[in-house]
C-alpha cells in the first residue's frame, strides 16, 4: 500500500474510536472515511486516460539540469489572526524583472504546505517540464489549506474530523482575502484571473473545484485531482462553472481506477458532461496516490496558461 493511503487508512482506524459524539456537524469521521477508501469502482467507457503516459523520469530530479528554487513564505491571516507559511517554487531562470502565471496547489487531509514537493515531487515535475520548454514558467504556491490558528497536521487519531475538516472550508477566505494579495505583492505576478490556476489532490481537490468554480473572478485554470468528500455537490459546482464560460480556460478532472472516492470525480465529470462544460477527463491506473498526482501535474502544468 501507498505511504499515503497507509496514512489515511490508519488515521481513519484510530480515529474511529471516540470520534462518535460531535462529528454530526460535518459528515467526517473515520468510519465514513474508511468506508468511502472500500467503496467499490464502477467505471463506465468513458473513465479512460486522455493522454498517454509521460515520459519514464519525468517526477525525478535530474542533476546537473536547470532546477528551479523552493522557499518559505510567509503571510499574515485575516482568518485565522496568525502568520501562516506556503512554500514557493520559483521557475529555472527566474527574473524578477519579468511577470509570472501563479498555480496554487492544495494538499491532502493529513498534509501541510510540504505534501507536494515531500510526497509527490512537484518540484522536480516542475523543473523538468520547465527545462524543457513544456510549461509555461510560472509561479507555483503550495499553501497550508488547513487554516485553523494551530494548522499542523494533526495526530493520526483527529485527521478524519469536523475541526480538521473545518480548517479547509475556513481556508477559502484565507485564500482569496490574504494569500493570494500577500503573494501578489511580494512577487512579480500577473495579478488577474486569467494569468492565476487553482489546482489540489484529494481533500485539496475538493478545495480547488469549490474555490476555483466558485471564484471564476479568481481563477480561470481549475483542477480536482482525486477529489475527496468534501467536493460540494456536482450540479453545484457545473452549474457555477457553466455560468463562468465566458471566462473559464479549463476545468481538468483526474483519478485512478483503484481509488475508491473516484465517485466523487465521476459525479463532478458527469455533471459538467450534462451542463455542456468542456473539460479534460483522465482517469489513471492509479490509486489515492502520488503516482496519479505527479502525472496528472505533469498533465495539468503543460495545459496552464495557453
Ligand atoms: C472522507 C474520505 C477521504 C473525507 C475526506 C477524505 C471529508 C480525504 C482524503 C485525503 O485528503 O487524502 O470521507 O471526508
């Protein structure tokens, strides 16, 4: 089993025990969680990848290549009234003369702000497509989505609960109202919804389609990867993107065929199918797991910002 499913499925046994009494507000507790992990795939013939693999070393690093630059920034809540920190990944050749496209990318119910570059290896994605003139350069920021005055990632036992939960709703203000204006006062962005993309694996994929859609003002590049439970309900979100037409680049969807939440993706596809939403649609042989999530911003990255 996968580093990250191991996590998540121990985290929701040790959990389930004592969790019971409040976790009725939200709809998260671990037996749940545990229960949408088993849920059986159902795939119907249109659940097939739209690309063909990338290329073998693509998510490794490459010594000797150019390599872009991971630093810490910081930024003061109006949320949650104390200073929180997102790692930044600078592009090879970074000039602080030019304008860059900003990506934010949004981790898992157990992550932080180090889940992209520690678990998946964005950063090495990043470098490799950059280096190789297959990405536009940009800007990437990979926040802490748990905004929450202590936003550690919480003990095994407390990951599948409201309050863990609750962080990544409440992370939507703290997005829009101090992240993004502190990243764009710090750097040199192009500070417009058509130069900025949302992107986010499992929980973080439930955040960045109900950001992303629900902020077309925001951003214009929006990608669920492996989406969680806490993905709003589909008709919800097609509706909010099908109004965004006009301004919308691209709605991309993933998730692998052994993944046991790929209902939810499903659901969000099926419904952006039925209000006559363009989207991509690339369901892997993966798992909930980093194979599906370097390949898919490996996918995502080469698409932004055409
Ligand atoms: C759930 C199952 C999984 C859930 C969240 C997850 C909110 C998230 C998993 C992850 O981020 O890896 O029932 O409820």
């Amino acid at each position: 089993m996968t580093d990250h499913l191991s996590r998540v499925l121990i985290a929701a046994a040790l959990c389930a025990v004592g969790t019971v009494a409040h976790a009725q507000e939200l709809d998260v507790n671990a037996d749940k969680a545990r229960a949408d992990f088993a849920r059986p795939v159902v795939l119907a013939a249109d659940d097939v990848r739209a690309f063909a693999p990338p290329p073998a070393g693509f998510a490794d690093a490459r010594p000797g290549a150019a390599q872009g630059k991971v630093e810490t920034f910081t930024y003061a809540s109006v949320v949650t009234g104390t200073r929180r920190t997102a790692n930044v990944w600078l592009p090879p050749g970074y000039d602080k003369t030019r304008r860059y496209p900003v990506l934010y990318l949004l981790h898992g119910i157990g992550g932080n702000q180090d889940e992209w570059c520690g678990y998946v290896r964005a950063q090495d994605v990043l470098d490799n497509l950059t280096a190789a003139g297959k990405a536009v350069p940009m800007i990437v920021v990979m926040p802490n989505g748990r905004a929450l005055a202590d936003d550690r990632s919480p003990p095994e036992n407390k990951v599948f609960t409201p309050e863990n939960a609750a962080g990544f709703a409440r992370f939507e203000r703290d997005l829009l109202d101090s992240l993004i204006p502190a990243v764009d006062a710090a750097y040199p962005t192009h500070a417009d919804s058509a130069h900025r993309a949302i992107g986010g694996l499992s929980m973080g994929g439930g955040q960045a389609l109900n950001f992303g859609l629900g902020h077309p003002e925001a951003f214009n590049w929006v990608a669920g990867f492996s989406p969680a439970p806490n993905t709003e309900p589909p008709a919800k979100l097609a509706g909010e993107a099908a109004r965004a037409k006009g301004k919308l680049k691209l709605v991309y969807l993933s998730c692998g065929n052994r993944d046991g939440l790929i209902n939810v993706a499903q659901g969000v596809h099926r419904q952006l199918r039925e209000q006559g939403v363009a989207h991509v649609w690339n369901v892997d042989g993966y798992g909930h797991d980093r194979d599906s999530w370097a390949e898919n911003l490996y996918h995502y990255a080469q698409l932004l910002f055409r």
